[in-house]
C-alpha cells in the first residue's frame, strides 16, 4: 500500500508506531521496522528507572539507537519531546544532539514548538515530522520546515490539545490546510480505521495502545490485560495543565504541549469523578494514586497504584499479537475493507 508517507519515509506499510514514553524499546521498534511498518524509540525506550541526569538520558538513547541497527536495516524513528525552558529542555537538547550524531534516519517531535528542533535536524539529513493537535499547530509545524506531520485525535492516550478535535474532524481539516503529508493518530487499532485514514486524506496511522498490546512491548502483562479488558467508554482524557499561561499544573508548557492525557477507567477514578463532580484533572489523579513513578506503574504492574494511559481504541483490542502478526493483521483488515468500500465480493 503506498502513499506519500511510505515513500518518504522509505516504509512498505503506512502504519507508525506513535511515540510513547518507557513502553518501547529497540526490539519492539526493530520488530514493528522489520515488520514494514516504522518503529518508534519513545522516551525512556528500553530504560526500567528514572535517569540521574541528561548525559545518562542520552547514552541510553544512544545505546538503543545502535542496537535497533543491529536487529534491522529498515528506517525507524527516533521522538524528541520538545523539553520546557528552564524545566526539562537541557535533556530534549542533548537527545536531538545525539539522534543528530547517530545520523538517525527520521524524528517525530512532539509536545512544543516546531521551531526549537526543525532546522537543525533537518540540515542533519533528517526526515522531521511533527505531531498537532490543531488546525493552526499544523499549519505552524509546515511553516518551520517540516516534512509530514501528525494530526493526533483527542481519542489518543497520549497529549492532545484543549480544543478536544476527534479524529475524524481533525483530520481532513489539517489535509485541506497543509500541502504536506498528514499522518492520523488518535484511537487508531485496526486496518478498516486505516482505510478510513486514508479516504479522509491522510497518508498513513499513528498508532500506540495498539501496541502496547504486542509480545515485544516491554509493558507489564497487567497493563497489557488492561487494555484487552478494556471496551468502549472504559477511557477518559483527563486535563492536563491550564489553558492560562500561569495556571496550577502547567510546568512551564507551551501552548502546544497543554491538554489531556486519556487514561483507563479504574475505581479510583470512578470515584474522583462522583467526588469532584466529574471536574478533575491531572494533577488530582496523580495524587490520588500515589507516588508511584510511570516507570512502576507501565513497568513493573504496580498494582496498588494503576493509572495505565490507553486510547479510545481500546474497545478494539482483543488479543496480545506479535508485533508482525498485528501489522500483517491491519494490512489485511484494510485490504478488506478497500474492497467493501469498492463494492467487490469478498470471499
């Protein structure tokens, strides 16, 4: 199946692993590369504990870099969150400077302004994409020099912007808006949502609670049976940050990077929602669970404090796939699909 996004990028399949924190590393992303698809090293990929300072984060980095080459000779990406001024931008910076020196084939920028990374990546030879929550965000990222960019559904479990834009609305609106290639995330779990993608103009998937559900992911077996269990109206996006510049919560984000995380449904959740009137936020979540880092939590199933992030799309997933096999599985969901929508007899 080819569209602009698996030529450009050099892929067979047009289906992306979206860029999530811990739960990736290079044998996942090599799998899903090799696979035809485009592997993902998210934050933290193949870490197990918080790093004690930038020059550690980036060796590991490194070192996942090197070995997804050592297990496929297919194009993969690297994500760069794009750190806040005087928070957390000393790490993003030596992260981009290491996927610079490891002449990485393709970065996904994420969660900031597409101003910050753009230029110097691409003049590294870098294939940049960026990933939107908005019509305007879109636009800005094109106008930085982007090569493609994500236009990610508040269905997703990762950030997604206050303006709350689903998917399928989101999508042909950034199409109409850019002339470069649109990537749909948000909700994204099967080939037929591919189909869909596609007929609505973009050129490929963005995909993660997906798989996370796969044999590779290094997600705990709970988190992956969480999403399994999972059905339709079992996930919540939950604000995170304040709309104003100076709100509780915002840890310095820019405007790009202030929005929602979508989460499992668990008890505790439920009731928070009856207790604050279903006005809640991250911030109280989080307290609400407990101290236990995203690492404890993805990681190692801790059970006492559960807040698995997950996608709308978890009504979808039913089984624990390879990483293969799940891609296989799409490509033929959507070659169905192609030939219902054609009115062609399907056997």
């Amino acid at each position: 199946m080819e569209t602009p996004i698996t030529k450009l990028l050099g892929i067979e399949h047009p289906i992306i692993l979206a860029a999530m924190a811990w739960v990736t590393n290079a044998e996942m992303v090599a799998a899903i590369s090799h696979a035809g698809g485009l592997g993902t090293l998210g934050p933290n990929a193949g870490a197990t504990v918080v790093t004690r300072g930038v020059e550690e984060t980036a060796e590991r980095m490194r070192e996942q870099i090197r070995k997804v080459r050592t297990l496929t000779d297919r194009p993969f990406a690297i994500n760069f969150v794009v750190g806040v001024d005087g928070f957390d931008r000393a790490y993003s910076d030596r992260c981009a400077q290491v996927g610079i020196e490891e002449r990485i084939p393709i970065a996904i920028v994420s969660q900031g302004n597409p101003d910050v990374y753009t230029e110097r990546l691409k003049k590294a030879g870098i294939k940049v994409v960026h990933v939107c929550a908005t019509v305007r965000h879109a636009v800005k990222a094109e106008e930085a020099g982007v090569d493609a960019v994500v236009a990610s559904g508040t269905e997703g479990g990762g950030h997604s912007g206050f303006d709350q834009n689903t998917t399928f609305c989101l999508i042909p609106q950034v199409v109409d808006a850019v002339r470069i290639p649109v990537i749909a995330g948000g909700g994204v779990a099967d080939g037929r949502q591919l189909v869909a993608a596609l007929a609505l103009g973009a050129s490929a998937v963005y995909v993660g609670t997906r798989f996370i559900a796969t044999t590779e992911c290094p997600a705990h077996q709970d988190y992956k049976d969480a999403i399994v269990q999972a059905g339709d109206g079992d996930t919540i996006a939950i604000r995170h940050g304040t709309m104003g510049e100076h709100g509780s919560g915002n840890r310095g984000f820019s405007i790009e990077r202030r929005g929602s995380l979508r989460m499992i449904i668990n008890d505790r959740i439920r009731d928070l929602l009856i207790e604050h009137k279903g006005h809640i936020d991250f911030d109280l979540v989080m307290k609400a669970l407990g101290p236990a880092s995203s690492a404890d939590i993805m990681l190692q199933g801790d059970t006492s404090r559960r807040g698995y992030a997950a996608g709308q799309g978890v009504g979808l997933v039913h089984e624990i796939l390879s990483c293969r096999d799940l891609i296989r599985k799409m490509v033929r969901e959507a070659e169905m699909a192609e030939k219902r929508v054609c009115g062609k007899e399907i056997s």
